[in-house]
C-alpha cells in the first residue's frame, strides 16, 4: 500500500511543479522568455525523479509489465490531483492568471480533433527526446532545448493542459474529451521513436 502511495505522491509531485511552470509562462509578457522558464519544470522532474506520465509513457515498450502500467496510471492520477489542486489554488490567489488560463483555453477547444492529436503528437516527441538525453548522461541541455521548443510550436502537451484548464475554471465535456485527444497524441508520440528504434533493429546508447 506505501508503495502504491509513494507512486500517486510521486505523480502530484510532478503536477505541482508543472503547474509552476504553467504558472510563469502564463506570468510572462514575453512568452520566450516564459517557455524557457518552464523548464524548470522538468528539469527538477528529473533532477528529483517524480512521475510524469508523458516521461514515463515513453518507456512503457521496454517493460510491458502489469507492475509498468500501475506505476504509469498511478502516476497518471497524481498528475491529474496535483494540476488541478494547484490550478484552482492559482485561480483563488492569482486571479489575473486564471483569466490568462482561461482565454488560452477556450481557443484551445476551437482546434478540431486531428490538429490537437498531431500538436500532442510532436510534443511526445520532444518530450522524450528531452527525457532521453537526460537519461543517457548528456546532462540537461534536452531539457532546456525540447521544452521551450514544443510550447513555441504551440504543441500540446497533457499535464500541462490539465493545469491550464484547473486555472481557467473550464469545466466541460468538451475539455474533457480535449485533454484525453491531448493524452492519446502525448502517448502516441512518446512512443514513436522507440517504436521506430525497435523495428529498424537499431541499438540505444545505454542510458545511464
């Protein structure tokens, strides 16, 4: 039971630090500037090894285990608790960023479902380029390069959009069935090169 426990504080973990870094994006006039910040989220994600689900899903192939699945939708779960809990707290003491969250999402809900699948898409992507490098000892130079990058591209990415849509105070069946179109693209893509790496018979460079 700890260890199940362990796995959902690891996930709001996760969840809070995205939402500080959801936080000073949506803080900054000069959304470079923003997008760089951001990444200060991740990078104590991996620095600290909390349970981010678009992290984790990207290794999901190497171990397809029943114990691999609990630990990704357990940390899944805190995710969900930690942005939301922090996305309200942020709408409470920080009105002028709720409504920031707000406008972002409602143009978020004007995308139609293959344009969000394929932003989400890209954005699994980087985020494991970014994980990977990391993970092979290359340090966090992927980190502070993949995460600017994919919120510049106006990709999408899961958890961040959990927390964007707790801040705006947004609540309907149509974010909902976004943010699962947001999860499926973020999986899709975090799988991709992994996927591609196995069939093309290529070797990883061990991770470290």
């Amino acid at each position: 039971m700890l260890k199940l426990l362990k796995q959902v504080v690891d996930g709001i973990l996760a969840g809070l630090l995205i939402a500080i870094g959801g936080t000073v994006l949506l803080s900054c006039e000069d959304k470079i500037v923003g997008a760089v910040l951001f990444s200060v989220a991740l990078l104590c994600i991996c620095l600290l090894g909390y349970s981010l689900y678009t992290g984790k899903i990207c290794y999901i192939a190497d171990h397809p285990k029943k114990e691999t699945f609990s630990v990704l939708l357990l940390g899944l779960l805190g995710n969900l608790i930690g942005t939301f809990a922090c996305g309200r707290a942020i709408r409470f003491a920080l009105p002028a960023v709720g409504e920031k969250a707000l406008a972002m999402c409602e143009g978020k809900l004007e995308q139609t479902f293959p344009v969000t699948l394929i932003r989400a898409l890209f954005c699994g992507v980087l985020i494991y380029l970014a994980v990977e490098i990391y993970r092979r000892g290359k340090g966090i130079v992927g980190i502070l390069f993949c995460i600017p990058v994919f919120i510049m591209s106006g990709f999408e990415h899961s958890i961040a959009d959990m927390y964007y849509f707790a801040a705006s105070g947004l609540v309907s069946l149509q974010g909902t069935g976004f943010l699962f179109t947001v999860l499926l693209g973020n999986s899709l893509g975090g799988l991709l090169i992994p996927l591609l790496t196995k069939i093309g018979g290529a070797k990883h460079e061990p991770a470290a």
